[in-house]
C-alpha cells in the first residue's frame, strides 16, 4: 500500500468556506487517508483553539484574514498567505507538496520550500483567467500584472491538476507541457443527492453559489421578476454568502420583489442544499466563469431542469444536454434566462429519469475515482 506524506496548502477550506474547490479539496483529502496518504493541511486559522480533529490533520500557518475586499479577493490577505507559507520550511518533510492555485501568490513561496526541502510541488488549478478577463477585473494595469503573474505560477509547479480538459487546454495556452499536466474531475453524490428527500416549501427557482459578481445572481433576480410579474405565487430562492448580498438585496426591493425571494445564506450542510434542489422546480445558473461547476452536477443528479450561461469561460455548460435536462442560454441575457425558466416550470419533466440518464453518462463524476486517480498521481511524482 501507498505510504506518502502530503502537505496540502489552501487558504480558504470546507467546512469554513464553501465552494466547488474547497468542497472538491474536502472529498478528495478526506479519501487520502484509506489509501496510505497521510494528509497535513495548511491553511489559515479559520477555528478557534485547537484545530478540529479529523483524519486530516489542519494547521494554521496564519491568522484568519478577509478573502475580500468588497467584491474582489483581497491582495493584502494573498500576500500574508503567502508569507505565511514559508513556515513549511520547519515542518516535518513531506513527501508531496500540493497547493491550491488561488491566488497564485502563494506559489513563488512553495516553489521555493520544495526546492530547498527537495520535494515536488502538485498544483490544482480550477480555472485560467488570461489576461483579458484580469483586465476587467483590475483594470488595465492591474490587469496586465495579473496576468503576467498567472502565466509565470503556470511554471513553477512540477505537476499541475487540471479540474477539466477545458482548464487543461487553457493551460497549454499558457505554455505548460502537456506532459505536467493532469485532469481529474470532481464528482458527485448521485446516490445520496436522489435519495435526500425534498424540502418543503421549497422555492419555485433556485441559484446556489457564492454571491459574487461574476456568479450572476443579479441575472436570476431580474429574469424572475419578469416571471412574477406574470405569476405572483412563485418563489425564488438563493443559497450561498458573499460580497454581493447587500446589492442583491437592494436589486429585490427596487423590483418589488420583497416577500417572494428568500436569501437562505449558506446552509449548514450539503442536505439541505440537495433538498432544496430535490424541491425546487428549476435551477438557474448564469455564471459566466466556472472551472467545473460542481453545483450545476449536483442539480442534474437530482434531476432538477438546469439553465446555464453558454459561455466559453463556463465549463458547466458541458454537463447540461440543452433540451433534455435543462438549457443553455445566452450570457448576460435575461429575457433568455426567464424564458428558459418559464419553459421548465410549465413543461413536464420526469426527475427520476433525467437524474438517471446524467449519472448513467457520468459515471466519471466519481469522488472515490478522483481519489485514486490523485494517489496514482502523488505516487508518480513523488517516485
């Protein structure tokens, strides 16, 4: 059997913070210890006192700070991250380094440790930015930096975790060999999706993720107001936490919409949120940058009819068959979005069946597969 030594550093984990990565970090680590890994993970000090225990040992290597800043990720928190990673330096020695790409700072640090302790560095990267996309997030300049900084962290790694061939190609863009690049796909929790019972009270629609801009909730509370407008009993609901709630809120009450959209905030654990899916009638997701989309694979187990942006930064966009069990519209357009809405909550669709139908063609969608594809990977790299 596998006997390595993993430390694995992120700051931002699950159960703290939830997110695709940081829920696709906890299947996965959690998985480690069965198979011979033995797992220490570096993060910030997200808990009080001593850290939780747990088959994965947790570290804090910092102090807890904001992730952001307003609506965008902190550059003073990424750069006390960063500092802070160099404390692996007088750690016990780890076989396998293994990081999270966001927000790249922490990676000219690592590279450095690994060097000087003569262990390889293992990069999961969820998703390429490129320069473009920087630029409309941090302007021009700032943008411009940015992006010189993605490209050079693509090279530091001795071997980079792509969350989807699409982060792979957009990779290979970048200049990373082929040969140092691996995909391995999240997966899903099919059998324990369809078998979460629905909530009651469940909300007509439903948009589940992070509230940030890029997510495009604004999006599903102007196309639902063109709904209620012609239904008042509907209902829609959003899950998740973030910079954009007080906006989004504000959105709501300038449309009227008070006392038919509910703010569930994030939810304590992942039943409640399938049974919302489990309840709701459609499931909306017009973000436009995702690296995978674990959310949008959770609503198709559960056999929810899915509406995501067609959108070339979105590889979600990939899981949904348009017309079958949900649809693809067009980015940024709500007259698109409630019309793909309208067409689902009046159409009749067989739940059980199109849950079926996408686990069957999935069948990668495997966390227990993910796992053992990462040992292979940890023990290729380490030998």
């Amino acid at each position: 059997m596998t006997s390595l030594r993993l430390a694995a550093v992120s700051d931002a984990i699950y159960p703290y913070h939830r997110g695709g990565k940081e829920l696709r970090y906890h299947e996965i680590l959690e998985r480690l210890p069965s198979r011979g890994v033995f797992v220490d993970l570096y993060t910030m000090r997200w808990w009080e006192g001593d850290a939780p225990a747990g088959r994965v040992r947790r570290h804090a290597i910092s102090a807890l700070h904001p992730l952001y800043v307003g609506d965008r990720r902190s550059i003073r928190q990424s750069v006390l991250f960063a500092l802070a990673t160099l404390r692996l330096l007088r750690v016990p020695r780890p076989d396998v380094v293994e990081a999270d790409h966001v927000p790249y700072l922490q990676l000219f640090p690592l590279r450095l440790v690994c060097w000087l302790r003569g262990v390889p560095l293992v990069v999961t990267w969820h998703e390429v930015w490129g320069t473009a996309y920087w630029r409309s997030y941090l302007g021009p300049l700032g943008g411009s930096i940015a992006g010189i900084v993605e490209r050079l962290a693509a090279r530091l790694p001795d071997r980079i975790v792509a969350a989807s061939p699409e982060t792979a190609a957009r990779l290979r863009n970048l200049g990373v060999p082929s040969d140092r690049l691996r995909v391995i796909l999240g997966g899903v929790r099919s059998a324990e999706i369809r078998a979460t019972p629905a909530a009651g009270g469940a909300p007509d629609v439903l948009s589940i993720g992070r509230l940030l801009r890029h997510k495009r909730h604004d999006l599903v509370v102007d196309a639902f107001a063109r709904l209620a407008a012609d239904d008042a009993d509907l209902r829609l609901g959003i899950v998740g936490s973030g910079p954009e709630r007080e906006a989004l809120e504000r959105r709501v009450t300038a449309l009227g919409l008070d006392g038919l959209v509910t703010f569930f905030g994030s939810l304590p654990g992942d039943s409640e949120v399938w049974a919302l899916l489990r309840g709701a009638r459609v499931a909306a997701f017009p973000s436009e940058r995702e690296g995978f989309g674990l959310a949008v694979a959770e609503s198709l187990a559960a056999g929810t009819p899915t509406i995501v942006a067609d959108h070339p930064d979105n590889a979600a966009r990939h899981l949904v068959s348009d017309g079958l069990n949900g649809s693809l519209v067009t980015p940024g357009d709500a007259a698109a979005l409630a019309a793909a809405m309208r067409r689902w909550l009046s159409a009749p669709h067989d739940r059980d069946e199109a849950a079926r139908r996408f686990v069957e063609s999935h069948r990668e969608l495997s966390w227990d597969e993910a796992a053992r594809r990462y040992v292979q990977l940890l023990e290729d790299v380490a030998a």
